[in-house]
C-alpha cells in the first residue's frame, strides 16, 4: 500500500492512501493511454485474454485462465485507488505502470 502516516497529538496513527496533491494514475505501456474509466481498462484487459468475471455483485473482477489471478476492483470508478492500480500492475508486468498524475 502507498500513502502517508498520519500521527496525531493523542497517539492515534493511519494511514491516508493517495494524500493530497499525490494522485497516482494507471496507464498502458503499449499506448501511453492513462485509464481514465472501467471501460478503457476492460478493452485493454479483454484484448489481452482477461474474461469479465461476475462472481461478485459489488465488485468489478476480471480473471485469466489457467492462472488463479483475480483483479478485483470497487464497481464505482471514483474509488478506484492506487492500492488497485499496483495489483494490476503486479499481476499484468510490463503493460501497466503508476505514475504520479
């Protein structure tokens, strides 16, 4: 996970993901395209042998045969994080990369 510590005057510490000013950005190697929504990221995925798995209503899955690798994301783009990004990123090396925006 990415993010900055946040220690308060009463003990209390968390961890704030993607902290102001520190937006991270998916984008596609072959294109330079940034993925700016669910459906250029299921183009690119279905275009690299990535089927739609349904296997959870709240949740956008995609899985790829034989391997046992899931990406599951949050149906609503808007919370789609960098914690999400970097688990595209290690489970399709080399045509994903997180940038800062």
């Amino acid at each position: 996970m990415s993010g900055v510590w946040v220690f308060k005057p009463n003990g209390v510490i968390r961890l704030v993901e993607n902290p102001p000013g520190e937006k991270k950005v998916l984008v596609h190697l072959p294109t330079g395209e940034t993925i700016s929504s669910y459906s250029t990221l299921e183009r690119i995925l279905l275009g690299l042998g990535w089927e739609r798995y349904y296997g959870d209503p709240d949740l956008f899955q995609f899985h790829k045969s034989p391997s046992r690798d899931l990406i599951s994301l949050p149906n609503d783009f808007s919370k789609f994080k960098s914690v999400h990004m970097f688990d595209i990123v290690v489970k399709i090396p080399n045509i994903f990369h997180v940038r800062d925006n």
